[in-house]
C-alpha cells in the first residue's frame, strides 16, 4: 500500500514542478523514489515518512539557492538588460533640457546625462549605466 502512495506523491510532485517550474516541489521526487524503495523492501512505515520529511527538508535547504542561481544565471537577458555597460555614440547631443539620441541595434533611444548639468555633444561615446522608462541614463566616458 505504501509503495501506492509513494507513488503518487512523487508523480504529483513531478506534475507540480512541470506546471510551475518555479522549483517548488521537485525536491520531493528523489524523497519519493527512495521511499518508493523503502517500501519495495517493506521498511516501517514510520521510517518511510522520517526519511521522506528529512530528506526533503535536507534538500530544499542545502541545494534550493545553489540551483535557483545556476538556474538564473542561464536564463536569456532581456533586451534592455543587455544594453546597460554598452558604449554607445550619440547621434545628437544632450543638454540640461533637452535629451540626446543614439542609436542601438536599429532602435533610437532618447539620452539623458546622469549629470543633468554636463552637456554632451553628438558624435561623443557614452557608457549606458541604466534604463528609466524608455530612456538610456549615460555618462560621457572620459578620454
């Protein structure tokens, strides 16, 4: 009967993880598999259950960071986010009341200095250090 369970728990468990892949209950299917064979071999049942809590807890807290960040660290980078450290060339300058433009990947983007007081003019090489809405916040690199 234990086997059933077992069963049943790691295939709800694995159907959880496909649905939210959001690393929520995939620590209980290798929790599951060795209670599956726990209960092949007609261990207590009691033991099943020490075995499935403690093994679960003992891998949500020793691998969930490590493999949420590995997990995070190969997921593609939106396209704004790729943008940010770039050396970009104005097109037109930036002044304390009137933003710039450059040109990247095809697209215009609007230009502001971090430094609202610091002119830019065209044709001059600036580090994109962030997005605010839809415009770029650049420093002028210095030569």
């Amino acid at each position: 009967m234990m086997f059933y369970i077992w069963l049943a728990i790691t295939l709800l468990a694995i159907i959880i993880e496909f649905i939210t892949t959001d690393l929520i209950s995939i620590w209980f299917v290798p929790s599951g598999i060795i209670c599956i064979i726990l209960a092949l071999v007609n261990v207590n049942p009691i033991i099943q259950i020490t075995v499935f809590i403690v093994l679960s807890v003992v891998l949500i807290l020793t691998l969930r960071k490590q493999l949420a960040k590995y997990l995070n660290k190969n997921t593609a980078k939106l396209n704004h986010d790729s943008i940010i450290g770039q050396k970009v060339k104005l097109i037109s300058p930036v002044s304390y009341d009137n933003p710039g433009s450059a040109k990247i990947n095809g697209l215009i983007w609007s230009v502001v200095s971090k430094n609202p007081q610091e002119d830019i003019p065209s044709d001059t090489y600036v580090l994109i250090l962030e997005i605010s809405g839809n415009k770029l916040i650049v420093e002028k690199i210095k030569d």
